[in-house]
C-alpha cells in the first residue's frame, strides 16, 4: 500500500501530515505483513474509498462504524456497505427498515451504499482494515489516530457538517467535533443487539432537517436496486 494513498487532492492536502507521522508509516508496516501472511479486508485498493467517493470539501454528512466486515467479498471501504450481490448485512438491513418508516423508502435488494458517498457522506470506518474472520484484529495499530484526524480536519473545517453516530463506540467521537459549528446526531446501533433502541430514532429525517437549518440539499436515501 502506497503510503500516500490516492485520494482527492483536498483530503490529501487536509490529512497531508499524518502521512508524514511515525505511527502512519508503522500502520502500514503492519497492514503490509499481515497482507503477506493472509486475507485482509477490504482488498488494498478500496481501503481509502471512503475518502475517494466523498472529497473533503464535498463532504455533507459523517457516519461512523467500527471496524470493516470480515468475510470474504464484504467490505469495500466504506461503513455498513458491502459489494453488489452479497447479502445485506443485519445491521444495514435495519437502517433499509428504519428508512421506510421514517422517509418511506423501499427496501433495496443489494447493500451496496455508493449512492450515498457520492451525495457526500463520508462513511467511516474508525478501524479501516480487518484480518479475515477476525473482528477488530487491526484495532489499536494507528488506524484510530489516523481517522480521529480526518473528523478533526471536518470539524475544522469552516463549512458545517452533520455528524451520524449510530451506537457507542461512534458516539465517543462526539468529542472530536466543534459543535458550535457543526450539528451531531446519537442513536443506538443498528444491530441486532440494539435494535429496540434503534428502531424510531429516525436518524435519516433527522440528518435531512439538519442539513436544511444549513441550506443544504436533502440527502436522497433511497438505495437503488441492482
């Protein structure tokens, strides 16, 4: 992996000294090895997607998962989406049911979330790479601070963004953001797990009237079908 990624040049230039930093280099180091010792996910030339789908400048919205999914054919940089013709997650198969009641969506037949990025959400893994089959395997090799940056360059930015924190490990990012600029939005996780909680937040309304109070277009969240 290249240790200046291809990115859009406004990312580059907004995250340009972490490429720079020790524990950057040591990260790709690391994710280097493990890819000459076994599967890594997602493939190395969609580890950056989510910066390459959604430039800096362009970004509207922040969502913010964990870590990639681990099987195979799954991840694709982006968080909670996966490629066209593998099965819809549980968690995204949630938000697809909380969409249709609370904006009427149809349920889609793929998870693949592209339509998204390219309207500027940056979807965010915080983690963005994972051994195959072993959740959080690549938690705590630098991935944290490298992604912490990219909220930080966000919350700097003098242009306002929303802020999707969907359960607890997203929700502890909310220190990272300059609220009197920009609007955060909590709820529970979209797992199974914490689906009771999740389930009529309306998260997906509730980004659209932020975006208004901004005077920024809604986000059309209807997922096309493949």
């Amino acid at each position: 992996m290249s240790d200046h990624p291809e990115l859009p040049s406004d990312w580059r230039i907004a995250l340009g000294a972490e490429f720079a930093k020790d524990h950057f280099n040591t990260l790709m180091d690391f994710i280097a090895q493990e890819r000459r010792s076994g599967q890594v996910f997602p493939p190395e030339s969609e580890v950056f997607s989510a910066f390459a789908h959604s430039p800096f400048n362009d970004t509207k919205i922040v969502i913010i998962g964990q870590d990639p999914y681990h099987d195979v054919g799954q991840a694709h940089g982006l968080c909670f989406s996966v490629k066209p013709g593998v099965a819809t997650p549980p968690s995204l198969l949630n938000m697809y049911k909380e969409l249709r009641s609370d904006l009427g969506c149809s349920i889609p037949n793929n998870g693949y979330l592209v339509p998204w990025a390219k309207q500027g959400i940056l979807m965010l893994n915080a983690v963005m790479t994972v051994r195959a089959h072993t959740p959080n395997s690549h938690k705590d090799h630098g991935w944290e601070q490298f992604t912490d940056a990219a909220i930080k360059a966000i919350s700097a930015r003098a242009k306002p963004a929303v802020f999707l924190l969907l359960g607890n490990y997203a929700k502890k990012k909310a220190k990272l953001v300059d609220t009197n600029r920009h609007i955060v939005i909590e709820c529970a996780h979209p797992s199974p797990l914490s689906l009771k909680l999740f389930t009529g937040s309306k998260p997906f309304s509730r980004v659209n009237a932020a975006l208004a109070q901004f005077g920024e277009t809604s986000i059309d969240w209807q997922i096309p079908n493949l």
